[in-house]
C-alpha cells in the first residue's frame, strides 16, 4: 500500500492567501520531507522534519508533524502565482533498523492566481 | 553548473527498440537513484545505487538495467521498448547517510513516449 497520500489533491487559492496541504503516512519513519515541483522540471527538496521534531520553518513554509496520527501537514503563508506548483510529501520509513528508500505520495497540485 | 542533470529531454522511439538515458551529479554525492513517474504524477523508485551497492526495486522489469561508470553517473538502459514504458524518468542524487535517507537532489527529467 502507497505511503505517503497528500491531501487535498488539488488546492486554488488567490495570491496572498494561505494554502494548507496534508500528508498521511502509515508506517514508521526518521523522517518526513517536502519537495515542490513546477512544471516540466524536477523536484526541489523543499524541508526536512525529524520524527522528534513538532514543527519546522524555512522562510513562508511551515512543516508540523505528528507521529501519533501519522500526519503532516505543509503551510504556505501568503502565497504568490511563483508558488504555483505540484508539492508532494516523501517519508523516510524505519523499518526496525534496515533503511528504505524515501517513499512519495501523489502530491497535491496547487493554483494561486494573480 | 546543473547540480544533476539527465539527457535527452524528450526521447520518442518505436516499441521494441532500445534506448539509453544518461545521468551525471556535480555534487560529489555518492548515493545516485532513478525514479519513474506515471502519467498521474505517482513517483516510484527504481533503483538506487553508490558505491558499494545496487539496489533494485523488484517491481523493475529485468529489461532495465543501471549502469555506473564512476561514481559520478549512472546511466538507464532499457531494451525492448514497451508502450507501458512511457513516463517521465528522474535521475537523482544524495549524500550517503547512515540509518535515514537525506534529501534528494533531482534532474529534470527525460519524458519518454513509446510509440
């Protein structure tokens, strides 16, 4: 079963606003990460949150993570049309000590129009 | 001074042939990956690779194959070209780490449409 499921899949918003994406996960993990993708290009690693870490910050973008709900959620604070992009979380899974590889959900597609 | 970059862009060819897709990192990572994404926009890992070990998802049909040269590139070769083959390709790249995965640093992709 996929990992890491974004939600919503698709956001709208007018510039300035906030936009506010989920990720749930399943299994355990040492870390949780999310990477932005525009159009035709690569991902962009955006933030990195430790297991034991409740909350991040890097310039508008707010990570909170939450291991007993499995949860994630990224927050874009007054948000600009450059901000339009697909953004998708990738979990960093423990299995008990053996390493897997980062595992991506399905990203939600966000719109901010000028 | 791309940090990870692939080539081709674009690469259409007819089922059955066999194609190469190059990978090259500038960041002296020694941890290199190829990721496939669908056409719903699902990423799903490849392979991995450094040096010591490859790493390959079971789900990868044997007709592709990784090759490294040096630590530097790693390269996809896929032989007998399906139609189910089309997606885009993503090479990437991350500094080793023990016990959890560091970020990954991505190539822009190579859409490949089999015809």
């Amino acid at each position: 079963s996929q990992q890491g499921e974004e939600d919503p899949q698709a956001l709208s918003i007018q510039e300035g606003e906030n936009a506010t994406m989920n990720c749930s996960y399943k299994t355990s993990i040492n870390n949780l990460q999310w990477y932005r993708q525009n159009s035709g290009r690569g991902l962009v690693h955006l933030i990195l949150i430790r297991s034991n870490e409740r909350e991040k910050h890097s310039g508008r973008l707010r990570v909170t993570l939450d291991t007993s709900k499995k949860s994630s959620s990224l927050l874009i604070t007054a948000s600009r049309a450059a901000d339009t992009a697909s953004y998708f979380c990738a979990t960093d899974p423990n299995y008990g000590g053996s390493q897997g590889n980062l595992i991506f959900g399905k990203g939600t597609k966000l719109s901010v129009k000028p | 001074d791309t940090a990870v970059s692939q080539t081709p862009k674009y690469l259409v060819t007819q089922m059955g042939n066999d194609k190469s897709i190059k990978c090259e990192q500038n960041l002296g990572h020694d941890t290199m990956y190829w990721y496939k994404q669908d056409s719903k926009k699902f990423l799903k890992i490849m392979f991995s690779y450094n040096n010591k070990e490859l790493i390959i998802n079971e789900t990868v049909p044997n007709r592709f194959s990784p090759k490294s040269p040096d630590k530097a590139h790693l390269n996809l070769h896929i032989n007998s070209l399906e139609l189910g083959d089309s997606a885009v390709y993503f090479c990437a790249s991350s500094q080793e780490s023990r016990g959890y995965n560091s970020p990954l640093h991505f190539g822009n992709g190579t859409r490949l449409t089999v015809t």
